[in-house]
C-alpha cells in the first residue's frame, strides 16, 4: 500500500490517493478467514459512500482554495466589490422609483414643498449651465 507523508504543508495536488482497485489487489493478499472478508466488505461499501460524499461536497476544492491565501484574498475582493457595485445600483433604483412617485404626489403637506424646493433647486442649476 502507499503511504502518504505528513508535512506541515500538504499539497492535494502531489498525493496520489489509494484507489479501490488498488485496495482490492491488498486486501487479496492476505490470506483472510470469510468473517474478516464480509466485515472488509462492508467497510469497503461504507468508504465508498464516504468517497462519494466527499467528493460531491468538493472539500477538495475549497481545501486548495484554502490554501492561497492570495487567491482566496482576490476573491473575497471581487466578490465584495460585486455586492456593494449591485447595492447602488439597486438602492439608485429604488430611490429614482421612490422620487417619481412622490414628485406625482405633489398635493402631499410636507414632503410635496420639500420636493418641490430640490425641483426648484435642480431647475435653476440646469438654468445656470
């Protein structure tokens, strides 16, 4: 069977891993009594399930991830550059939607004379240009 060095620093991509193939030629090998080949049997099943699991839940992937710190840094970057560039879109969206509703209501007590004064204000911006 192989084995696989501990290092501080593992690489996932340097390990060659134990196949099923390869564990089935080991397991012949030895000269095993019928109770002790059903018992490997089913432990064989239970690791691939365990096999499978594992690699659905591409731990793989986020452990290689993991290990750039660079990497995971630049994308932690661009993904937070990403929600905060979509929150201004979305709140300018709801706030242009949010002032033409309320610049139709004009007839409102308060809020129609401060509306009416930003209007005024930007009219004679415009004016000025």
């Amino acid at each position: 069977m192989k084995n696989i060095k501990h290092t501080e620093h593992n690489n996932l991509n340097d390990q060659n891993p134990l196949n099923m193939k390869e564990l089935d030629e080991a397991m012949n090998r030895f000269e095993l009594s019928k109770e002790t080949t059903e018992d490997l049997g089913t432990i064989r099943r239970y690791l691939e399930r365990l096999i499978l699991i594992i690699e659905r839940s591409r731990i793989r992937d986020y452990m290689m991830l993991t290990d750039s710190k660079r990497r995971l840094f630049t994308i932690n970057l661009v993904a937070g550059l990403g929600k905060g560039f979509g929150q201004a879109i979305g709140f300018t969206f709801l706030a242009a939607i949010a002032i033409y509703l309320l610049t139709s209501w004009m007839n409102l007590p308060i809020i129609g004379e401060y509306i009416a004064k930003i209007m005024d204000i930007v009219d004679n911006y415009r004016k000025g240009k």
